[in-house]
C-alpha cells in the first residue's frame, strides 16, 4: 500500500481460498491484459473469459500467457463447456483444457438442461484433471429455484470434486441470486447460508449494490465473481471500508 491507514479489516493474502476476486474477461485486448494487470493484477484472484468468448479472441495463447506470468489463473466460461456438452464433444473439451495449459474449469447448466447426477459425473471427472468451479442456477429470469433446491444442488457438487460453487447471477446481475431488479434475494441466500460453507461459494455481484451488500452479510473476505476489470479497484476499497458505501463498517 501506499500510506498507513490504522485499523482496515484485514484481508486474506493471495493465493487466497477466501475472499476471493473473480474477473469477468470479456474480450479484453493484449494491452488492455496488460494494463490491467499493472493497475488490479494484486488484487484479482481468477480471470474467466466470459461464456465462449475464447472461441473467437484473437491472440489467445498470448492473453493466457500474460496472465499466467502475472500469476492469476484463468479458466473458460460454463457457457464454452455447455455448448461443447450439447454436441457431445466432451473429450474435444478436454483436449482444449490440456492444449492452453488450464488448471481451472467450470462446469455449469445454466443454458442447457442436463441430468443433475451428470453434471455431478462430469465433474468428478473434471476434478481429477483441472481445479473444478461448478455454477448453480439458470440464465432464464423465468426459473426460480427454490433454497432447498439450491442447497442440494450446491451440496452435491461439492461433494463430486467442486472446488467452489458459484451462485449465479449473470454479467448483468438480474437473475438467479437477484431478482431482475438486480435486488438481492436475501431469503435465499440466508437459507443457503445455513448449509453451505461461506468460504465454498463465490456470489456473483457484478453491481456495486451488490458487492455492498454480500461485505456487509458476510464480511471482507467475502468470495465475489463477475467482477469488470474497471471495478477490481473500486471493490477493494468497499472491502476495506475506504469508500462511503462500507465507511462505517470496519470501524
């Protein structure tokens, strides 16, 4: 840091298994990689190049490699895995995880209908080659989950090989977790909370409301994902109580 503030909460160093940052990548540029990097690299604890978005990025071996020089793992969005499920071509999937060198995947349903104990089977297979993230809930604003549903759902995704569960919510944030106001859901992730290990699921807050609001439930080192690039900066400081949002916090 640059100065000395007394008392700030105190965060978890990187590597982090709490209090994590996921970055949402969606098409960043190499220099745009590397500025970003430079200015949030510090703080960012995963990057996803959001759904299939690497399909078409250019230059893709050399954005993953400024990433893994600076240290931050990087995986693919569920929507790649999804699309490559659907066309049977899971092996192909594979193949492309070891061919760019990724130690991380994530397995998700939430455009495709797909037997829950499959999911589960795809990944305990995936968990004995790369680091698994599993996301619950669906993309469709129109599909409620009830939390006992989550619940079990999450359960039995951890208990296949997830490394962290991710609650759903979008790149918008008005699905899943949130109503398509963007609120949160409190009663649903309350009730989650009964059951599933805090330091086990990265909530997805991609609006600062959002990100606000899972610091005050859970605290600083609250894991939160679908971060943009611009906004890594400014959720640190709502993490350390140094913007009014989160000022009255930690004091």
């Amino acid at each position: 840091m640059n100065y000395q503030i007394n008392n700030l909460p105190e965060r978890v160093q990187k590597p982090r298994n709490s209090g994590i940052t996921m970055v949402m990548d969606k098409g960043l540029s190499l220099r745009q990689v590397e500025d970003f990097i430079e200015v949030s690299g510090t703080y960012t604890d995963l990057v996803k190049l959001g759904w299939a978005t690497s399909y078409v990025t250019p230059n893709l071996d050399k954005k993953l490699a400024l990433y893994r020089e600076a240290g931050i793992p990087v995986y693919l969005g569920g929507t790649l895995f999804e699309a490559m499920i659907v066309r049977g071509q899971f092996d192909d999937y594979c193949r492309i995880l070891d061919k760019y060198k990724l130690e991380y995947a994530e397995v998700s349903d939430g455009s495709i209908e797909i037997e829950h104990d499959l999911k589960c089977d795809y990944i305990s297979r995936l968990s004995k080659l790369v680091t698994v993230i599993s996301e619950v809930g669906s993309k469709d604003v129109q599909k409620i989950f009830a939390p006992y549903k989550w619940i079990k759902l999450m359960n039995a995704e951890i208990e296949a090989g997830a490394w962290k569960v991710i609650a759903e919510a979008r790149e918008s944030g008005n699905v899943g977790i949130y109503r398509d106001s963007g609120e949160v859901r409190q009663g649903l992730v309350d009730e989650i909370l009964t059951q599933i290990p805090e330091e086990k699921i990265i909530w997805e807050a991609p609006q600062k409301a959002q990100q606000v609001w899972f610091i005050k439930l859970i605290g600083t080192n609250v894991n939160i994902g679908n971060i943009a690039p611009a906004d890594v900066i400014p959720l640190e400081t709502l993490r350390l109580g140094i913007r009014s949002d989160t000022f009255d916090l930690f004091l």
